[in-house]
C-alpha cells in the first residue's frame, strides 16, 4: 500500500465513521424527543367519565385525576363567601352526544336528569369563586378527584347553560 492509498482509505473511513456518528445522534435526540412526548402525555392524561361510570367504579378511581359531568340540581348550591368553597350536587347525563340528541337534546337530557330521583347523583366541592352560570340545570364539565368519601372534589369547573344557546322557536303566524 503506498501513502496515498492509505491516506485516501483513512479518509474514507473517517467519512463513514462520521456520518454513522451522525445518525446514531441522531437517532438517540429522535428517541429522547419521543420519551418525553409520551411521559409528558401519560402524565397530563385525564379519564372523562360519567357521573354514573365513576359510582361504579369508585373504588379503582379513588385519588386520580378525572373529569366528569353532570346536570346541576339547583337546590342543593351552597356557597361560603369567607372561604369560597362551593357544594353542589349533579345528576348523571349521558356522555354521548348522539344519545343526547336521540333524547331530545342537552336542555331535555339536563332537565330529565335533575328531575328523575332515580339517577345517580354525586356531591361535588369546589373552592373559588362562584360561577355566574351556576344554575339549576346546568351542565357542569369539572375535573378533579373523587375522595374516599364519595365527594368529588373539582380543581377546575366550566358551566353551559343550554337555554342560553338555544335558539327561540319563532311563533306561527295566525292566517
């Protein structure tokens, strides 16, 4: 082998030791973006059940983040200005839209569940202030944890009235 051989295969070598270096880096930032995707999406993961699936399972769902919702049955609202906590009670809805529109729509499906004594109906606690929505029959979408005493305490708690978005039904004209 004369000089130049060996300079021109040192060279080469050196070529494809690079490049092997720059796809095993590569692949090892590609790896490590994944992992910390996946931790972060497991870690920020949250069930939504119903007020019914989570009375069923109660026992496994105990200190978990979870979100649920249901009808708010406006006679059980209590709220304590000094310490902002609020308690209320909602009813079970379903938790398919297509089975709410089959039965008639939210404002029917929330109107139903707050006056069926039958549902299921869950205690619910929440410190804040209280929500101008917050009214009889309104959907409550809360996530937070159940406590081994059945309540479910919300960390974060949003409110739709629906007879606020329905539209008026015109009246027929007399002819």
């Amino acid at each position: 082998m004369t000089d130049q051989d060996f300079d021109g295969s040192v060279q080469n070598q050196s070529g494809s030791g690079g490049r092997a270096k720059f796809i095993v880096g590569g692949l090892l930032i590609f790896a490590a973006v994944v992992y910390l995707i996946v931790t972060s999406t497991q870690a920020s993961a949250q069930y939504f059940l119903t007020v019914d699936e989570l009375a069923e399972r109660a026992g496994s769902e105990i200190g978990r983040e979870i979100r649920i919702s249901g009808a708010v049955i406006g006679d059980t609202v209590a709220f304590e200005p000094e310490t902002l906590t609020l308690k209320f009670t909602v009813a079970h809805v379903p938790g398919d839209n297509s089975e709410i529109e089959a039965q008639g729509g939210l404002g029917k499906v929330l109107y139903d569940a707050v006056n069926d004594p039958s549902r299921t109906r869950m205690p619910v606690v929440y410190v804040g202030p209280k929500p101008d929505l917050l009214r009889h029959e309104a959907q409550a979408i809360m996530t937070g944890e159940l406590g081994e005493d059945g309540v479910f305490y919300a960390d974060e708690l949003l409110l739709k009235c629906p007879t606020k978005y329905e539209e008026a039904v015109p009246e027929q004209s007399e002819g």
